[in-house]
C-alpha cells in the first residue's frame, strides 16, 4: 500500500518545487546526491524530472517578449510606468510568463512559511527576461511583472517603496484591496516600469482576510524606521531590488 502524504504524494518523493529547483542547480550538493539518489529507484520522480526538464526546454525556445502600453493615469509621476498586461489579447504571453515561474521558481524576501501567501517576479531588462531572485540589481527602465501565490481567496494590495520612501499604490488603483482568487503564481494585471530614483526598491504584498483602505496601508508603509507590520487578519511579503545606474559603456 502506498502511502500519500498531506498534499497526495507518495511519502518520500520529491515535491515539484524540488525538481524544478534540481534542474535549475540551485539545490545545495548533499541535496543534489538525495534527490539524484532516489530518482534513480522512482520512476514516478523520474518521470517528473523528464518532463520539467522537456518543458523548461520548449519554454526556452518559445518564450515571448513582454507586451505592455502606457497607462495614462501616472502623469504625478512621470518618471514611473504602471503598463498593463495585455492579458486577455495574449493568452499565449501570460501562459509562458506563467511557466517561467513555475519552473524556475524563487521564494520570496523572507522565507515563507507553510501555506502563506507570496510574491514572484520577472524583470525584463533591455528587451530578455528573467526570473527574479532577493536582493536583485536592476536599473532604470527595466520592468518588473509581479506574480501572486496563495492557496485560499485573499484581498491584495500591492505597493513600492524606493530609497527616498515615497510609498505608490500600484494594485489595484481604487480605494481598498481587491478580492483575488488563491493559486501558484498567478500574473497581476500590471507590469511597472522602474523610474531613476536609485538604491533599495521594495515591493510590497499586503494579503488580507477582508478589505482594507489603499490609504491606510500607504501609511503603514511609510514608517521608515521599522518594518511595516501588518494590519490583524493580513500579511506582509516584500521584494526588495537593488537599483543601480545603468553601466557607462563608452
């Protein structure tokens, strides 16, 4: 008799975020040598492993470029570009971006724990993505698509901060957090892109049982002496990148 774990996995075997994290290499050698260990005696792990590897190899063949237009309403803020997805015109686009994600995942700032909600990225610099990781170096002009993790319905705010601590709103763009339904790296329909303003720049998940005020949620933010603590019933997840001056190149 099989014996399935909490999620329906058969006890002992590698979860997918362990494969996916195999086939990137980001897995420590003695984790390596367990996993490479048991695959070798699991022909259900081995089967998983071929395929994520088949499919990290057709997204790389087949990965779009981003595609976003202005959006009008930032003019306080020239500098700053809030671009939409085109989501809805390019189901093709929002399901490799998707897949970039889910097979080479990244945790978030903090280490999340069990069952808590988070954020992932991709940054698009110069016209090539990648997936983003803590503490990326970024520069002026690159754009930052955000994903959301979450395994029930949640209310999200999502926000940034930069080194000077002016705090911007940039999901969603109405008075109170919006209801999202939970799921594994879901695309939120914005794309932004980063203004001259160098140094650390955060971005913020605020993800919360029910609504809460835009307003006061900037506010939280904007304490800059300490960590934003979060309101009762939410949580707080932060990407933090590192904005450097483009290279002189001359």
């Amino acid at each position: 008799m099989t014996h399935l774990d909490s999620r329906g996995r058969p006890a002992g075997c590698l979860s997918q975020y362990a494969i996916d994290r195999l086939v990137a290499g980001e897995l420590d050698a003695a984790s390596t040598r367990q996993a490479v260990s048991h695959i070798k005696d699991c022909s259900r792990c081995d089967a998983l492993l071929e395929q994520t590897k088949a499919q990290k190899e057709e997204f790389s063949k087949s990965a779009p470029p981003l595609v976003q237009r202005p959006r009008p309403d930032r003019a306080e803020r020239p500098a700053r570009r809030l671009l939409p997805w085109i989501i809805g015109g390019a189901p093709a686009l929002a399901a490799a971006l998707a897949l970039l994600l889910l097979y080479f995942p990244t945790g978030s700032e903090e280490i999340t724990s069990k069952g808590a909600a988070y954020l992932t990225f991709i940054v698009e610099h110069q016209g090539r993505q990648r997936r983003g990781r803590p503490r990326e170096t970024v520069y002026p002009g690159d754009k930052i698509q955000l994903f959301y993790s979450s395994n029930s319905a949640i209310h999200l705010g999502v926000f940034n901060r930069d080194e000077r601590g002016d705090v911007t709103a940039l999901f969603p763009q109405t008075g109170r957090t919006t209801r999202l339904g939970g799921g594994e790296q879901v695309a939120l329909p914005f794309s932004t892109e980063l203004d001259d303003v160098l140094g650390t720049e955060t971005f913020y998940g605020i993800f919360c049982s029910g609504p809460h005020r835009i307003s006061s949620l900037i506010r939280r933010l904007g304490v800059r002496e300490h960590e934003p603590r979060a309101p009762a019933g939410c949580t707080i997840d932060k990407v933090v990148l590192n904005k450097r001056a483009l290279p002189d190149v001359r």
